[in-house]
C-alpha cells in the first residue's frame, strides 16, 4: 500500500519493468485512430427531431415572479403538447418556481434566454417516489427535478437557467452529521440501501422518498433513447447534476454547469448507457465534471448493463475531482471512451483524467483513449488509476482495467504527473502514454502493481522517463 499523505514512495511492478525495456506492450499494439474511434462512436448518435408545435408555459398560468408554483402550469403544458404529438414546450424569460418536472416522448423543454427554472427546496415537491437510482443501485426516491422514464425523443434546450438552489441549509445538509461526529442523515439511508442492494432485496421494496434523506439528482433520465440536452445552464443540485441512466443515443451539447461548492456535485454521469456525445461544455463541479458509470456491486451484477461508446470533445473543467473520470460504481464494466481535445485548469480540479474502484466493485474498465489533453494545474495527479478506491485493496470482485492510452497530453504544474495504484492480487494493466509532457511536478509518479505500462516520448520535469 502506498500513502497518499506525506512523502510518497515510487514503486513499479516487474511487468512494468519489462514493459519500459522493450518498449511495447498490449495497449501499444491497438490500430485504430482516435479518428476511426470517434466515427465508429458517432455512427450511433443523431440529434432527436420535434415537430415544429411550440406551447408556452404563460399560456396555462405559470407567472415568471420567482414566488408562483407554476408546478401545475408546466405539467399541464407538457401533457397538452404530449396529446398533440409532441413539439417544444417553452419556457419564456422570467423567473418560474417549481416542483418537479417530468418529460414524455417527443417533448422538447425549451428555456429561452432569460429564463430561468427555479425548482423548489420542498422536499414534498418531488412526490410521489419515482423509479430511480442513487449511486448506482436502484430505489424509489425523490424525483429528479428534471425527469423521464422509457421515453423517446426529449430534450432540455435553449440558453435559460436550470436552478436546484440546494445550499448548506437545503439539500446539501443532510450529508453533516449532527455534531460533526455522528454518522450523517444520508449515510444512514445509503448504508440501508447498499445492504439492500448486496442482499437482494427486491426494487419494489427498496423505497425511500418522504421521511427520508437520499438526495435526488437535478436532470435524470432513465431508460430512454434519442436524448438532447443542449445550451443551458444547470446550477446548485442536490447532488449529480445531469444523470442518464440506461440511455441510448445521448448528446449533451454547449452546457454549463455550475454547482462547485456542493457535496456529490459531479456535472454529467453518464450510467450503463451507449453512444453518447459530450461536447463543447464547461464544468465546474464540487465532484467529478464526468464521469461514466456502470452500477454498483451485486447491484450492478444484477442489473448488468455496460457503459460503452462514448466520446467526450472539446470540453473545459475546472474546479472538481477529476475532469473525465470512469468509476468507482462501474459494476457492469465501462469501455471504448474517448476523450480528446479538452482543457483543464484549476488548483481545485483534483485530478484531470482518473479510474477509481476496487474489489468490491467487479467489472471491467478496458479500451479507454485519451488525446490531445491540455492540463493547467491541477490540485493532486494529472492521471490517476486507483484500484484501492476508499482503501479497500483486496474483496471478492476484482475489478479489470486494462487497455488506457494517453496520447499528447500536456500539463503545467502540480503535485503529481501520475498515481497508479493495483491491487496485490490484481494488478493495473496494458496502460500507454504516448507523447505526453509533465512540465512541473512536484514529483514524478507513484506506482504499485502494475503490468505492461508502455512509456514512449514521456518526460517529466524536462526529462525524458521513456525507454530507451
């Protein structure tokens, strides 16, 4: 085990050793371009269309004052538009306070600019308990403020605001735990539900909701296909900010989201779903700015849906744990995601590209490429692969991650140019860096238990660490 406080230790395993000798390894041999990746990717994605009908929220009551529920207003709007066949509800310029909103197919949720979806900080206002998942094991809680379930063609648009207002005395307090010491409202319930998940207790029964103190997400949907979420700004969740569950045929275009001082306030985390596009978007997150996930433990076996074909471009991240991050709950197994052309900075971005599990978590995380990433600072290790998440390094299910390449990463400064850490049982494999500079850390990497890492035209502090 390697400590993370103090001064760090500098291990290799001897897979690795051999790897640096000969200068190739499994990963190195893969032949397709990040180009032929993206298009493969690409291939699957397609923007949902809608009819051209547009209904606007005014025209059924909703008052933009910031003080009116217009809860009513906007679900009667969307299930006219809905009978109609679908189109654009609208949300015109003002300030329109609500309680949760769900979507149905072919119903675009259209924030104009100027416009703002204030959601309220009543819990009961996201009753009754809808189908849903918190941290990647499935309950009924809350409803996301934002939410649908097995429908086709939806999308959230425009250039309006998406407001959760959570804050230290709403939401975001129910992770303190009286005193400072006592476990938190919200550990208790999570606690519940793990135990429920590991024993099988059946969804149905897995019921949370009023009385109880899961935090719900802010955007959610589940089991649906041809999504669009494209230009606004989204702020303040509960917790995660946008999170597709079980999705096919996913773009997340032009957003912003802004939610860093919250617990849990990771940006966009696409879960078990398959080819989606995130692109152009800025994060500034109190966790993770993305993050792919696959459920959680039994779980995440039971349920057994992989995350896979994704391509994350030309996005920016700042403050969070890590800027493009798979994990810890990838149960179900996460591959073939490419993150290329995206700029990270910020002494509070923890870490710009990372893998986290453990052996409780089982799956796989395989065929991962990263290229052409631009790192400032960052506040920990430019790329971090830990396969000891929450200092569990041994446990019954241990997680494959193999086949990561970096290809013509830069970074500026900060503590650490790299942090691999496996398992004893289990070590971290077939890992490339290619064409990457580490300009100024305060130390070069840390490594445990790795096998067929491949260092090719890689330097660190000016030196060169490649093979010869």
């Amino acid at each position: 085990m390697v400590s993370r406080g103090g001064r760090r230790t500098f291990l290799i395993g001897a897979g690795a050793m051999a790897a640096l000798a000969l200068g190739a390894g499994p990963a190195a041999a893969r032949a397709d371009s990040a180009d032929a990746m993206a298009a493969r990717i690409l291939a699957g994605i397609r923007t949902p269309r809608f009819p051209r009908r547009r209904v606007v929220i005014t025209d059924y009551g909703a008052v933009g004052d910031g003080t009116t529920d217009c809860t009513g207003a906007i679900r009667d709007a969307i299930a006219d538009c809905a009978r109609a066949g679908g189109g654009h509800v609208v949300v015109p310029p003002g300030d329109f306070l609500t309680g949760a909103v769900h979507l149905r197919d072919r119903i675009d949720l259209h924030l104009a600019a100027g416009a703002t979806l204030r959601f309220s900080r009543d819990p009961a206002a996201y009753l009754p308990v809808v189908y849903t998942r918190y941290e990647g094991i499935e309950c009924y809680n809350y409803s996301p403020f934002i939410y649908a379930r097995g429908c086709r063609n939806i999308a959230v648009t425009g250039r309006g605001t998406i407001d959760g207002q959570a804050d230290a005395t709403h939401w975001w307090d129910w992770t303190k735990g009286p005193g400072g010491t006592a476990p938190s409202p919200e550990r208790v319930e999570k606690d519940r539900l793990n135990a429920w998940g590991d024993q099988g207790v059946p969804v149905e029964e897995r019921v949370f909701g009023g009385g109880h103190h899961l935090r719900p997400n802010l955007v959610q949907f589940y089991d649906c296909r041809d999504v669009l979420i494209e230009g606004v700004t989204v702020k303040d969740s509960p917790m995660w900010n946008i999170h597709p569950v079980l999705c096919r045929n996913v773009t997340v275009r032009g957003v912003t989201v802004e939610s860093p001082n919250g617990p849990n306030n990771d940006g966009c985390n696409p879960e078990c779903c398959s080819f989606v596009l995130i692109q152009d978007c800025v994060f500034n997150t109190g966790d993770d700015c993305i993050a792919f996930k696959a459920g959680r433990n039994a779980d995440g076996r039971r349920v057994g849906v992989p995350c896979r074909y994704a391509l994350v471009e030309d996005c920016e991240m700042r403050d969070g744990h890590g800027g493009v991050t798979i994990g810890s709950e990838m149960t179900g197994g996460v591959s073939d995601i490419l993150a290329r052309n995206c700029r990270m900075d910020s002494p509070d971005l923890d870490r710009a590209l990372r893998i986290k599990s453990n052996p409780l978590r089982g799956g796989y995380v395989r065929d991962i490429v990263f290229r052409d990433i631009t790192v400032g600072t960052v506040g920990d290790s430019v790329i971090e692969i830990a396969l000891d998440y929450e200092g569990i390094g041994a446990g019954p299910h241990y997680p494959d991650v193999r086949g990561i390449e970096v290809h013509g990463l830069t970074a500026g400064t900060g503590p650490l140019a790299w942090y691999f850490i496996g398992n004893d049982a289990n070590p971290v494999r077939d890992v490339l860096l290619d064409d990457c500079a580490f300009a100024a850390m305060e130390e070069p990497y840390v490594m445990e238990n790795v096998e067929g890492l491949v260092l090719r035209g890689v330097t660190v502090n000016g030196e060169d660490v490649s093979a010869p």
